[in-house]
C-alpha cells in the first residue's frame, strides 16, 4: 500500500526519512515543508556516533559523510593564557571514552547538504525507472498552520490557506516543534521542555593563525564555558555557554537576534579568555543564534496520525552529541515499521514508539546536577575542576573500547521490507 505522507521540517530527520521511504515503497507520494526559504545550512559541528555511521552505511551514504568530516583531532582545555591544561584525543567509531571529538565529526550544514541531494538523486532515480507521478517534493517557505483529525488521515491547513489530506503527518521541525504543539496541545507541548538549566550562543569568526586541528575549551569565572572549533575550515565556530541565568537574558529570547547578542556580550565580556575577539566577532557576526538547553520528553511519540521525529520528540541536548543518531534512528526505526506493517500506520507509529525508547532512554541520562559540575563559579572551582579534567585525560585509555568491540550495529532492529544494503 503506498502512503500520502507530509514530513514538516527540511532538517536531517525530513529527508532521512524521506529516502527510507521512498526505498521501501516507490509508490509512497512524500512532501517536504520548510518554514525557512532555502535549506538552513547554519549550525556547529555534529557526531556521527553509536547507531549513526551504521544507518547511513546502509543507506550508501557513509563515503559520501567521510568525504566532508571535518578534521578535529581532539579537545584541549587551556587556561585564562591560553596554556594546555588537559588533553582529550578523537574516539574512534566504538570507542567510549571522556572527551568532544569523534571519529566522524561533519558541520551540520554539511550534512543536511548531503542528505537533501541524495533525496533529489534518488527522486530523480525512481521517477525514470516506475515512471511514476509518486515520489519526493520540497516547498519552502511553507509550513502548517492547523490539524484535523479523523480515523483515516489528518487534514492540513499550510500557512497560504491551501489543505491537503494525508495518511500521516510527520514532526521534524525540531526541538520548538510549532506542529507538535499542534497536535498534542500547547500545554503538554510545553510541558515535555525540560531545561538543563544552561544558555547557550553559537557563532562563527574568522579564524586566526595559531588555531589547528584542536577543539579549545575554557572555563571562566561565573559559570561560564566558552568553546572553539576550528578543525580544517576558514572560520571557527565559537560556543558560549552558562549557567547563570539573568532576567535580560531569559528576555531576549523573545526578541531581534540583535537583542540577543546584546545580551550574551553582556554576560561574557569580562570572561578571561580572548574575550576582546570573541565579543567583537559575535557583534559583527550573520549566522548567531542562541537558545536555552533541554531535553524534549513526551510521554507518546504520536496521537492518531501525527508523529514526533528527532528533536521534536526527543531531543538529547547538544551536550550528549547523540542528537544526530537519535534522529537517524527514528527515521530507520519509523520507515521500518511503517513498511513492515502496511496499511496499519497507527499500529506502526505504536512499535515505533516502543522499539524507540531505549535509545531514547541511553540518550538522555544527563541531569542538570551532573552537567552543573562542569560549570564552577569560583576560580578555586575552576581550578579543581581542571585538575579533574586532567587526571581523566592521562587515564582516558582505561575508558577506551577497541573499535573491534564496537556492537551498536548489534541493537539496530533489522528491517529486510526496507530494502537497504546489509
């Protein structure tokens, strides 16, 4: 049976998905909405990690990932001079050790990048070979604006006043999901945000000459991390983090981008570190945003024929860098079910959500306690916290799996109807 499928959200979920199941089914009619006008390339760096390079091996798109990883060779914390304090090298694919930089690294644009071509390609691919009318469409600057409910679809109210019908209506418009607040309600919507606790600005500048191959992370007084990412780019990707919360702001959040920035040069300026350059990069900087961190818990993944997919659902945190194989789980996990179970959509989207939950569970074991220890507010804190950091950098090893043991491809469920590469 094909389906008449409407995924919101052009991210890497939407077209992850799209391919899976177009794959399984060439009859499969698939739209793709983005509220934004073009692809949303901005964002940081990304894992490919635990389940991640495995899906995406199956899809046949690993090679293409590998060919644009970007070359971070590890994580060294320094000191308010700039000196090495601890040293944290990359993990290997099945390695399970302390530190930020995996084995496969990609900017998220980048990514999102590669998925939407593939999509367009194997589009393209299927229409020439069925010669059919079914297949994968984009429309940007379009998104939802109502749901209606019935037994046998959902009817969809865009944001130009056209409806359409659909069999199922797919959430990928991540963490602030407008169309989960649509089906579930403002209030339980609301409700599955669960903040760490922590604020956090993202940025690029231009890269300067002693910068390398090495992620920087600093601590400064008052709660505050600061972080750099250069790897083998042009610029360097710059992350702000704290936990001091202020009223100016928890404010600009709801305000211009200029009142945000505004906000975050208030409260790092004085930090200790580069502080004249990353306050001058932020102001002048196109591609800030800034956001309070959480986690997304829902009690359901889907009502009727609405599901939740990737961060809309079940967004980790950026501080787990598991976001992106959660995402791509869901999308497997999702398109399996759906191809396994045919016409029963509601039955799919109930396996999905519990073959879902223990991934999801693994994913979002990070408590605002534990992640408020890396964050010290005294410079005695700081210190103590960096002679930590230091010891679990010289014992790292112990912590290290080899690649060989690696056994996440073991917990990916299997699914012959989506006819993939073993």
């Amino acid at each position: 049976m094909s389906l008449n499928i409407l995924i919101v959200g052009a991210g890497i979920c939407g077209p992850a998905l799209a391919m899976l199941l177009q794959k399984t089914n060439p009859q499969n009619n698939i739209k793709i909405v983005e509220r934004f006008p073009s692809l949303r390339l901005a964002g940081q760096q990304v894992d490919l990690k635990t389940q991640a390079p495995h899906i995406l091996r199956k899809m046949g798109l690993m090679d293409e990932i590998k060919s644009r990883c970007v070359n971070e060779t590890g994580l060294e914390m320094v000191d308010s001079k700039g000196k090495q304090v601890a040293f944290f090298g990359a993990s290997a694919a099945g390695e399970s050790r302390p530190g930020l930089t995996s084995e496969h690294e990609i900017m998220r644009g980048d990514m999102v990048q590669v998925l939407y071509d593939a999509s367009l390609k194997q589009d393209a691919e299927v229409r020439a070979t069925s010669g059919g009318t079914a297949g994968v469409t984009y429309e940007f600057g379009q998104t939802i604006t109502a749901l209606n409910q019935s037994p046998n679809g959902v009817e969809v109210t865009f944001l130009d006043g056209q409806q359409a019908r659909y069999d199922l209506v797919v959430a990928a418009d991540g963490q602030g999901s407008r169309t989960r607040r649509l089906a579930f309600g403002k209030e339980v919507s609301d409700a599955s945000f669960k903040s760490l606790g922590i604020h956090g600005g993202y940025f690029s500048i231009p890269r300067i000459q002693d910068e390398g191959s090495l992620a920087r992370g600093h601590l400064a007084p008052g709660s505050r991390m600061i972080m750099t990412r250069t790897s083998d780019r042009p610029v360097t990707g710059v992350l702000l983090f704290t936990t001091k919360a202020s009223p100016t702001l928890n404010a600009a959040y709801k305000e211009s981008i200029e009142k945000q920035k505004e906000a975050f040069i208030e409260m790092f300026r004085d930090s200790d570190w580069q502080a004249d350059r990353l306050m001058a990069g932020l102001a002048a900087s196109e591609d800030f945003y800034a956001h309070e961190l959480g986690q997304v818990k829902m009690d359901q993944l889907s009502t009727g024929r609405v599901v939740l997919l990737g961060d809309a659902g079940y967004c980790p945190s950026p501080f787990t860098g598991l976001g992106t194989n959660l995402c791509l789980m869901g999308a497997y996990v999702l398109a399996g079910e759906l191809a396994r179970q045919g016409n029963d959509v509601v039955g799919a989207l109930k396996s999905y959500d519990e073959k879902m939950r223990p991934f999801i569970d693994d994913c979002q074991q990070y408590s605002p306690g534990t992640l408020s220890l890396f964050f010290p507010s005294s410079r005695l804190g700081i210190w103590s916290m960096l002679q930590l950091l230091r010891a679990v950098a010289k014992m790292s090893g112990l912590f290290s799996r080899s690649p060989k043991e690696d056994e996440h491809w073991k917990r990916i469920p299997e699914y012959p109807e989506l006819k993939l590469t073993s």
